[in-house]
C-alpha cells in the first residue's frame, strides 16, 4: 500500500456554484409544494400502508420533488439563479 505524500487540493465553491445549488433547491421546494397539492403522497384507502405510510409519504413527494429539479424541473431554477446573479453583480 502506498501512501501519498501530496495533500489532495479540495476546490471551493464559487458563488455561481452555490447560488445554482441555491436555485434548485428552491425550486425542489416549490415542486414538493406543488406535488402535495396534486394529491401525490396521499395514502390509498384500499392496500395503504397505514399510519407509516402517511409518516414517510412527504419524504417521498420531497425525494421526487429534488430529482425533479435537478434533472431540469421546469425551468424556475434557472430563473432564480439569473436573477441571484443579476443581484451579486449589482452589489
């Protein structure tokens, strides 16, 4: 086994990294809020799965809401970070 002496170099986030990062969790907030309205989540009266169902249903709709906005959702990330961004330039 070898070890390196060469310390890894660990980059961090640039601000246009984190106010993306910022955008889309916003908008996978908004999607959940919008998926509990739709009726996703909601436990069937036939099969449910009882009151553990209902206790585990918003981290769910919250999973599916998040990869919803990363793999583009529907286009309100993008305007909230240019809008973020309009406003780190202007400062």
């Amino acid at each position: 086994m070898q070890v390196s002496a060469l310390p890894s170099v660990v980059q961090t986030p640039t601000t246009s990294d984190r106010l993306q990062a910022a955008a889309v969790e916003l908008e996978a907030a908004f999607l959940a809020e919008m998926l509990k309205s739709a009726g996703l989540g909601k436990t069937r009266q036939s099969f449910g799965g009882g009151a553990g169902e209902d206790q585990f249903a918003s981290f769910l709709v919250q999973q599916q809401a998040q990869q919803l906005a990363q793999s583009g959702g529907v286009g309100l990330s993008e305007i909230l970070f240019k809008s973020m961004m309009e406003k780190t330039n202007g400062d």
